[in-house]
C-alpha cells in the first residue's frame, strides 16, 4: 500500500513536472526510488475484481501510452479504450490468451499505417508500439491496477478477429490488447536479473 502510495506522488511529481512545477532535489531522489520500484515490481496480472476503472484514470494511462519514444517521433498509434462487457467477451472469442473473462477494461495498441509516408520508417512500427505498451503497463502498474499484454500482431488470425469486432479500418493493425483491471490478489514479479547477458564496452 506504502509503495502504491509512494508510486502514486512520483506519477503525479512527473506530470507536475510536465506542466512546468520545480521539484525539490529531496522530492526528486525520493521520486527516482520509486520509478525503479515501479518498474522492478510490475508482472503480467491475469485475474481482476469487479471494481470497475475510472475514466479518467485509464486517460491518464493512455496519456502515459503516448509519452513513449518512437521512431522520427512519428507517434503511429492509436488505441481503442474497452470497458463494456460485451466488447470484452467478442474479443475473449478471438484471442484464445487474452484474459479478459475477469478484467473490467481492455486497451488495444494499434499501428496506424497511414502515419508513415516511407516504407522504411513503417517497418518501425511493432518498436514504436511497444515502447507505448510498455508504458501503458507501467502506468498501470503505478496507479494499482493490475494488466497483461496479450499479443495480436503478427498473429493473422487474431489480427483479423480483433479488426472484426472493433470495426477497424484497413490501415489500423491491432498489436496487442492489454486486458486490464484492479487485481484480484498479490502477484509476484518474477526476478529476470541475469548479469551473464551484459557485455561492457564490447562482447
Ligand atoms: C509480445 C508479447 C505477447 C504476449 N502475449 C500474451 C498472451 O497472449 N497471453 C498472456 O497471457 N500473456 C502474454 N504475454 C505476457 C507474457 O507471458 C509475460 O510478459 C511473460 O511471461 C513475463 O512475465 P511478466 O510480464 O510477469 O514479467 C505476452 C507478452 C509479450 C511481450
């Protein structure tokens, strides 16, 4: 609870500091601890209460999306925001791993193929994307939600049910879906920390 609170002031200290507000070099230190913990605690979260997510706070995480580094900075995204249930169980139908029986929201990260006008820079989409994936999942995580991201894109099949019940257009490949919710339950992150796969300077 103490670190959910903590990661709650970093997220709000970070979009204080977006608007422009000067932090104190303590606040700072304090904020910096808790993005670390934020990112060494996150897991992939698959069951959820019932408690439903409030508008404003899955366009904070969206926002959160957006924020993200891509290619050019061409930002070829667009996510479509889930919460009603019928949306939620059509997509449960078309992607056999998606984890949406229990969870109260889902975001699905798309590419925007008419965002690029070279076919060089398009093959950056899948990175750009996930950059914004990531930060979804952090957000997420920072604000006590529990999520999972569950791939579509390269998958033809799941792309193709996901393009039929959200009604998207030609040019919007559906990357993921991030089946989201409060969690139902204490989920452990798994410790990845692997020393070997570090090389300095040069392999
Ligand atoms: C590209 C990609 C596709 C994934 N697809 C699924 C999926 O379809 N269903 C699922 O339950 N988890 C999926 N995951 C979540 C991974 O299983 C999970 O991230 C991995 O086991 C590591 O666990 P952690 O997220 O708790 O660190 C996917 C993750 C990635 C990055």
């Amino acid at each position: 609870m103490k670190t959910k609170f903590s990661v709650l002031l970093c997220l709000a200290a970070l979009l204080s500091s977006c608007a422009g507000t000067q932090e104190q070099p303590q606040a700072e230190s304090n904020d910096s601890q808790a993005v670390i913990e934020n990112i060494m605690t996150r897991t992939s979260v698959r069951r959820f209460t019932s408690q439903p997510i409030a508008a404003d706070t899955l366009e904070t995480i969206v926002k959160a999306g957006m924020a993200a580094p891509t290619a050019m900075n061409i930002q070829p995204w667009s996510f479509v925001v889930v919460t009603e249930r019928a949306v939620l169980d059509s997509l449960e139908s078309v992607h056999p791993y998606s984890n949406l029986a229990t969870a109260t929201a889902a975001i699905i990260v798309c590419g925007d193929m008419q965002k690029y006008n070279d076919d060089t820079l398009r093959q950056y989409w899948v990175q750009d994307c996930s950059a914004a994936t990531e930060n979804i999942l952090l957000a997420a995580h920072g604000l006590g939600l529990g999520a999972v991201w569950c791939g579509v894109y390269p998958s033809a099949e799941r792309v193709s049910g996901v393009r039929h019940v959200l009604e998207l257009p030609g040019n919007i490949v559906p990357l993921n879906l991030i089946a989201m919710g409060y969690p139902d339950g204490e989920f452990a992150p798994k410790d990845k920390w692997n020393p070997e796969v570090i090389h300095y300077q040069k392999w």
